[in-house]
C-alpha cells in the first residue's frame, strides 16, 4: 500500500509498504488511542472498523526551509482564489 501524511503545505511524509491488520492487543491499545482521540468509541462512529498498520519498506519526507515557507505562505492568497474560481467553475 501507499500512504501519505501532508497535515499542511510545507512538509509531508510518504511511505510504501504492506498494509497489515491489527488484532487483539495491538487492536484494541490503537481503538483506545483514536476513540480518546475522536471522544467516543469507535464503534459509535460507523459499523466494522478494521485497523492496519503499514510495515513500511520505503519511506521518505520533506519540510520547507523557513525562508521558503514564508515565500510559499506569500501565495496562498493567490491560490485560494484559484481555488475558489475552480471550485465554483466546477460547479
């Protein structure tokens, strides 16, 4: 499987690996940490959760310089109104 985790413009990490399925005590540790973390129990938010992990054999990441970041922060208010054009367009 592939997964990438790209929370903001800026950094982001990818990695490539095989998807394994959690059971039992690795399960249920990782059910308590995200229903703590969405305030309620997993099984309140949909029906047959499944959970895995990703035995990664490639990996990479990256994160902006701070002199970047401020030069790539300086066009966000050109491409929001990129964005917006293309979503209305879009309809």
């Amino acid at each position: 499987m592939s997964i990438g985790y790209t929370p903001r413009d800026g950094y982001g990490v990818w990695a490539h690996g095989v998807a394994v399925a959690l059971h039992g005590v690795e399960y249920g540790r990782m059910e308590a940490y995200l229903s703590d973390v969405y305030g309620q129990p997993l099984s309140e938010l949909t029906d047959g959760i499944e959970i895995f992990r990703v035995d990664a054999h490639w990996m990479i990441g990256f994160a902006m310089r701070a002199d970047e970041q401020s030069q790539f922060d300086a066009t966000l208010p050109e491409r929001t109104e990129r964005l917006t054009a293309a979503l209305v367009k879009l309809g």
